[in-house]
C-alpha cells in the first residue's frame, strides 16, 4: 500500500481482549461502533486493516476483530499501534458548526483579540473532562489549554488561525487582585 497523503488518526489499538484475536480499541471517532463505516484502517508502515465486527467494550472502548487476526498473539502484537484513514474518506458534511476534525486544527496558529501570538496548536488531548489543546511556540514550554467556547472564541480555517479568550485558557490573570480568595467566601 502506498504512504497515505493526507492520513487522520482514527484510532489506536490496545490490548487483546480473548483468544480469538480480538483487540481493544479506542477510536477518535463521534460514535466508537462506526469506525468501521469509513472503509480500512491503516497503520503507518503501509499495512490494511479491515473491521469485520465492532462491539462496545469498557472504559470508552470498543473491541474490534479485524481480517487475518486470529488469535491472541496475533492480537497482542497489534498493541500501540495508530491507524489511520486518509482525509478526503471523511465526510466533511456530518460536522456541525462547531465541530472539528483534530487534523485540521493541528498547525493553526493561536491568537487574542489584541494580537498576542500563543503559538501554534501541536495536538489535541481528551483525558475525559474535555478537549485540550496543546499550544507550543518558538522558545516556549507547550502548554494546554480547554477546547471550548469561553477559551476559543473563534476558529478561521482561511486565515489559518484561531482566536482565544487568554484569561478564559488559563494563558494569563484576569487583573483581580483577590484572585486568591473565593467569592462569596468572605475571604477564607
């Protein structure tokens, strides 16, 4: 198979799950089960995958069983492993408004209303309480910031950037001089 031109992750492979070739994964995708509704998956040394059943599984995964893995160990040495979907088998019509694919946020660079550069995002993170968005910039330490509409108050693929709330990402100090104390709280 050839390099994909244009590859978004789709999902990464975890443990086996059984003794028939089964594999936990996790998948970057709206609704997990559909993952198999984009056509193969393929890793980055060229090899194809074809899902012949998903299933929900634990912990927000789903188990999969793909074509020619057969067994446990066939399964343990998937472990780690990403793959990919080329671009243009996405559907960009699904998205709403606000919605995104992670790729095509990966590179745009990071602005406020006065002009401030943040840097450029370099990856995107779900630990489970939200999207994060890793800003790094020439000679600064990456940092993180939520993935929402008080933080990100705009996102402009033309121009190639978006536009950020610095106090609302947590970048800098809202000015209050009792940020220390909690409101309401009588100064505790």
């Amino acid at each position: 198979m050839a390099k994909l031109k244009d590859p978004v992750l789709m999902a990464t492979v975890g443990a086996a799950q059984g003794l028939r070739g089964d594999v936990r994964v996790r998948c970057f995708t709206a609704n997990p089960l559909t993952v198999g509704d984009y056509g193969h998956l393929h890793a980055e040394d060229g090899r194809t995958f074809e899902i012949l059943e998903t299933r929900p599984g634990k912990n927000n995964m789903i188990v999969i069983r793909f074509r020619g893995v057969n067994d446990r160990n066939a399964a343990e040495a998937l472990r780690g492993l990403n793959l990919y979907l080329e671009r243009e088998h996405l559907p960009d019509d699904e998205l709403d408004d606000d919605e995104y694919f992670y790729a095509d946020l990966e590179g745009l660079d990071v602005y406020d209303d006065e002009g401030n550069n943040y840097g450029a995002v370099s990856a995107i993170f779900d630990f489970g309480a939200g999207d994060l968005l890793e800003l790094k910039g020439p000679g600064r330490r990456p940092v993180l910031i939520p993935f929402n509409e008080n933080a990100v108050l705009e996102v402009d693929f033309e121009d190639g950037r978006i536009l950020i709330d610095p106090v609302a990402a947590g970048l800098v100090d809202d000015g209050d001089d009792d940020s220390s104390e909690f409101p309401g709280t009588g100064g505790l």
